[in-house]
C-alpha cells in the first residue's frame, strides 16, 4: 500500500507544492489547513491523482488538532511522512517596539503548533518502528537578524526540536530533518506585512526568489533517499542570497 504523509499548511505557498509533489508519487495524502474552501478546492484536484483527506484546524488550538486527527479512519492512521510546515511571521519591529498579539500569533504557531501535531502522531511512528518527519524550520532560524527577533526564535525553537526529536527518535528507526529554506516567494511576505502589497512586493524585487517547489523537490528528495540514509539538516538559499539579509539585487 502507499505511502501516507500528513502535511500541515497544505492549503498554499510550500504545503501545497509538497502536496502536489507527493501526489505525484502517489501518496495517500492528508492534508490540513485553516481554511475549509482551500482544502475543497485541494481535494478535487489532487483527489483525482491519489486518495485525499482533508483536516482543517488551527495547529495552535491543542484540543482542534487532537480532535481533527482523532477522526482520521483506522486504514489512515499509518502516517509514514509528517511534514510539519504550518506557520508564521506578524510584524517587523524593534524588540521594544513588538506587539504581543504578534509574537503569540508566532510562538503559538511556529513551536507550540509544531509540538501539538507531532505529539499526535509520533507515538504511532514509535510503535510502528517507522516514519519520517519533515520540520519547516528558516534562515532566520540559524541566523537572527535585527527587526525580527521573536520570528528568529521561533525558528530557532524548530532548529532545537528537530535536533531533540532527532536524539529521541532514532532509535525507533524514525528519521527527522529539518529543512531551512531561505527568500521563497509565498504569503509569508503578505502575513508579515498584515496586507501590505507594495512592502511586501518589495522583498522579492531586483533578484529570482526561491519558489514553492524548489523546497518540495528537496522535501521529494529527502523522504525518497535509501532507508540507510538521513538527511538531517538542509539550508536553501536563492542564487543571489548569501545570509538572511544579504541579498545581491540588480
């Protein structure tokens, strides 16, 4: 039978290029989101490739994501490949300047999300002695940058999750990787900037970002390697970047 891989985000940027990639495959897919009518809109299209179940909950509410994937039938419960990518960025400010609204909105999806779903779903990798996990970490989880000090440590928090679930969960023949992606050309941009098109625009202009698909390759990439093999860290910059704020535009 097919692999099974739970993808958190799904509904765009990232999450939804690996939902494509892996239907390619033929993966069984779940698929979560927030909003329902992206998740519709997903099924229809990837459900004519590969048997599809749509999840919609917000991974910062612990009782929702329980309850969402206590509903998964028993023939989908298997979950080979989690790939943990839900998350956020709000506001761009000195520390003194930060709105505590934003830095919930960051630590509650970015590491309590994170934990909530992969507390969910590991237990059954454990019993199982198998399974994959994909963590969606950043650049700006290796490298603070001023202006963006609580979105860098929340990115930080995945970099240390990824290496703890890594010492935890070897040993039950699970691997974990952590990938960082660089500038990739999603909504991150309009989160971040609440709507703002022109400043958001902005940050990919004068040079050729990261696309979606180029992280999903890797993402293909990383869960397809040889069963003796473990890609444990992976940091993916656009040609003309060379740190997180060192962009090279024309």
């Amino acid at each position: 039978m097919s692999m099974i891989a739970l993808i958190t985000g799904a509904t765009s940027g990232i999450g939804r290029a690996t939902a494509e990639a892996f239907a390619d495959l033929n993966y069984r897919l779940i698929l979560c989101g927030r909003r329902q009518e992206r998740l519709d809109e997903l099924e229809d299209v990837l459900g004519a490739q590969t048997p599809v179940i749509t999840l919609a909950f917000d991974v910062r509410t612990r009782d929702e994501v329980e309850q969402a994937i206590s509903t998964l039938p028993t023939e989908w419960q298997s979950i080979d490949i989690l790939v943990n990518n839900a998350g956020n960025a709000h506001g761009l400010a000195p520390i003194q300047d930060g709105d505590p609204n934003d830095w919930d909105q960051m630590i509650d999806g970015n590491v309590q999300g994170l934990l909530y779903v992969s507390k969910a779903i590991i237990p059954g990798m454990v019993q199982r002695k198998r399974g994959h996990i994909v963590n969606i970490s950043s650049i700006a989880g290796k490298e603070t940058y001023a202006n963006g000090a609580v979105y860098c440590a929340s990115k930080a928090a995945v970099e240390a999750l990824s290496t703890g679930m890594r010492l935890d969960l070897t040993q039950h023949g699970i691997k974990v990787t952590n990938i960082a992606p660089g500038a990739v050309e999603t909504e991150f941009s309009m989160v971040r900037f609440k709507g703002d098109n022109e400043r958001a625009a902005k940050v990919y202009e004068g040079f050729k970002p990261l696309t979606p698909i180029d992280i999903a390759d890797t993402i293909v990439y990383v869960v397809t390697a040889p069963a003796h093999v473990t890609i444990a860290d992976l940091t993916i910059l656009a040609g003309a970047q060379a740190s997180a704020t060192t962009i090279y535009r024309k």
